[in-house]
C-alpha cells in the first residue's frame, strides 16, 4: 500500500513538471514564431523610394538595379520639395528607406533635424565637384549632376519674329512680352535655386530688379519646373528657365527645341541618402553603390534622369560660380514668399505695368521730363519691400523659418507679408500713375 501511494506521489510529480516544462517550452516557441513573423513581415515590406523626381524617371533606374538584385521589392513615391519635406516630418516617416532629389534645402533640413543614416566611410565625390556639394560630409553622396539655362521653341520664336534668347537679360526684353514662362521657388527647389543664383550673383536689389523685369514678362506662371519644358515643347511659349535635364529630354523628341546654358549658373548635384530610421539600411546602401557604380553612372545618359556622371566635368568646367549655401538654407522661406507676393499673385498688374512701360520706351520723342518719369517708374515697378540688409538679417529671418510660420501660422509674419502685399501694390500704381501722365503728356 506504501509503495502504490509512493508511485502515485511520483507520477503526479512527474506530469506536473512534464507540463512545466511543456509550458516553458511553449512560451519560447511562441516568442520565437512572434519574433520571426516581426522579421518576415519587416522583410516583407518594400524598399521605398522617395524622390522629387518623377515616377516614371525613378523607375527605369530600378528596372535596370532588378537586374542585379532581382528579388528587390522597391516601392517608388513622388513628391514636390514642400511636400516632402511636410511627408518627413511625420512621425511614421519610418517608412521612408531611400531619399534622392537635387534640393539641397531639402537635405539641409534633414541633417539638422537627425533624420539621415551616417555612411560610414563617407562617399568620396570628385574634386571639381566638391566644392558644390552640401557641407553635411557622411549623411549624403551625389550621383550625378546638372546645369540650368534656357530651353526655347525655334519654331514659336521664328513665327514671332524673335531671337533666341541667351541670358537672363534677354528675358527682360519688349520683345519677349508675353512670350516665357517660369515656375517658382515655392513650387520648384530647382527654381528656387535659380533665384538664389540670381541674387548671389547680381546682388539683392539688382537681382530682384532684373527678376521683375523679367516678371512683367511672363505669360502665364508653370505649377512645375517640368511644365516650362513642356509648355516650350508644346508651342504654348517661346522660351523659359530650366533644368537641362528637362531640356535633353525635350530635345530627344522634338528637333525644333533647343537649350543654352546661362553664364555664371550655378551646378546642381544630385543627392541620395538613407533615412536614419530604414529598416532597410543594407539594402539601401547596394541601391546607393550601384548607382554610384558603373553600370549605375552610365544609367544618368541613357535614361531620362537625363544627369551628367561623376566621371564627366565638361560643364563644370565652364562655371566657376559657387553659391553660398548657408544663404540658400536660411532664407530658403523669405525668397519663396517675397516670389509669389511680387511676381506670383500680381502677374497681371505687372504684365499691365511693364507692357506700358515698354511701349514708352519705344517712343524716341519722349520730353527729358517724360523719360525722368518713366526712369521713376520702371523704378517702383521693379522694387520689392524687402532690403539686402534684411535679407542677411537672422533677427528677420526668423520670421519665415520658426515652426508656426512653415505651417502658415504666424501672426507676425502674415502682419509682414500683408505690409508687402500693400507696398507692392502701392509701387505699381505709382508707376502706372507715373506712366499715365507721360502718355496725356504725348497726346
């Protein structure tokens, strides 16, 4: 009897620690599965892409990385700099593996704000091209580069009796009234570039002078960058400011488009980097690497990317203009701002003003009194109410960068803008004021 009680004692222990021991096991078993199905589902997730360049131009360059790693799964999204820039600053911007543009603001922003994943060692970039490049050594590498200048319709030109216009001045001409078109520096990094190299190179007041000519002649304002090439393409104008790529591509096509360099323009290099919170990094790094490979630089002509390699410093031979960066981020708002405010919401007015202004100055009996009025005029329209000193100024800087004023919220600022808004308005009508009397005065 002792020793039945004794075995019984005994079994009961063993199934207790048999189903224990079951118990541990199947809490490891299922942390294991939990912690596998984490992994297969982060592997599972698609390398995304996102680019200011277009879909389409992205896309080839995967088709071709396919070859290499076939089993890549890459997602491509599209957006504006503004855009992008709002998109980053989400908080599930974690989604985001792989970020190219040639917006340097855009990177500027994403380095200081620790968003960017460190290579480590750094991508070495060629000599001639160094000192273009963003200062934020490690956080990003270019690919490639591109120029702007002036892409144009010989047909639309021919048909109009006009040249081919070759610099920024041209554009300032009577002759091309109504007849370019341009985007903005809000809707554009690369255009905002192109003001930027503008005002650096002429100087604040100049450059705004020169910019409002130019201003009063524009027909109609692009939504894009990519629209003055197609409006250019399509006959809809006869010349506008941009990208080369955009240009070589046009020119593919249609053998009556053509395209100049400007003079002292700035190169514009083409940035990747990886966003600091991918959960892709090493695969990102292989898109990086063959990009900057061989088979990846010969891709920049061949495609519709449409850049110049590292290997190829015929242009940059030909510029020795060199923009200041810190300028570019720290007033990068204010330019965008003061853009649309003097050329973008009064595109009419101006085009009346300066239409005016031109018939004026065609006129060869002008009194002295009449051509010193039309020199006060041409004055009030090509001023803007911001001064150089401003301009550099952090205490007003200020006003465009803090978080409030990106997200339109400011008060301050907007008191700002809408005192713009009234000197603007204010400038033109003194200079139609100006032009009216001249006219009464010539009948």
């Amino acid at each position: 009897m002792l020793l039945l009680c004794f075995l019984q004692a005994y079994a009961s222990r063993a199934v207790t620690m048999v189903i224990m021991k079951s118990k541990k096991k199947l809490i490891v078993l299922l942390i294991f599965l939990l912690t596998s199905v984490r992994c297969l589902a982060a592997e599972s997730k698609p390398i995304v892409i996102l680019t200011t360049f277009s879909e389409h131009t992205i896309s080839q360059i995967v088709d071709k990385y396919h070859e290499f790693y076939p089993g890549a799964d890459i997602r491509i999204i599209f957006r504006r700099t503004r855009s992008m820039l709002r998109l980053l600053e989400k908080d599930d911007y974690q989604n985001i593996d792989i970020v190219i543009s040639s917006s340097p603001v855009l990177f500027h922003h994403l380095a200081n704000n620790k968003k960017l994943h460190t290579f480590s060692p750094p991508y070495s970039v060629p000599s001639w091209l160094a000192p273009h490049i963003l200062d934020i050594s490690g956080k990003v590498t270019a690919f490639g580069y591109s120029g702007f200048g002036l892409i144009s319709n010989e047909q639309y030109l021919t048909s109009h009796g006009l040249p081919i216009p070759e610099t920024w001045e041209d554009l300032t001409n009577a002759q091309f009234f109504q007849h370019i078109t341009m985007s903005t520096p809000s809707r554009s990094g690369t255009t905002n570039l192109m003001v930027e190299n503008i005002l650096q190179h002429y100087g604040w007041e100049e450059g705004w002078r020169l910019l409002m000519k130019i201003g009063g002649n524009i027909a109609f304002i692009s939504s894009r960058s990519f629209g003055v090439s197609e409006a250019v393409s399509r006959g809809l104008i006869g010349a506008g400011p941009v990208i080369d790529s955009y240009a070589i591509n046009s020119i593919k096509v249609f053998d009556y488009v053509g395209f100049k360099y400007l003079t002292s323009s700035i190169l514009m290099p083409t940035y990747i980097g990886i966003a600091k919170n991918s959960q892709h990094i090493n695969d990102a790094i292989k898109f990086v690497d063959f990009l900057r490979s061989k088979s990846g630089q010969q891709l920049l002509e061949k495609t519709s990317i449409a850049k110049f390699s590292l290997s190829q410093p015929k242009l940059a031979e030909t510029t020795s203009f060199i923009l200041n960066k810190q300028l570019v981020h720290s007033r990068d708002k204010l330019i965008s701002f003061l853009f649309d405010q003097a050329i973008t919401e009064q595109l009419h007015q101006l085009n009346t003003t300066w239409e005016s202004i031109h018939q004026l100055e065609s006129q060869v009996n002008l009194s002295s009194e009449a051509l010193k009025k039309l020199v006060r005029a041409k004055q009030y329209a090509s001023q803007v109410p911001v001064t150089a000193e401003q301009s550099i100024s952090e205490e007003y800087l200020v006003l465009f960068n803090n978080d409030n004023a990106k997200r339109g919220r400011d008060p301050i600022m907007a008191k700002e803008i809408q005192q713009w808004k009234e000197t603007l308005r204010n400038n033109l009508q003194q200079a139609n004021l100006l032009t009216s009397q001249i006219h009464q005065e010539q009948e």
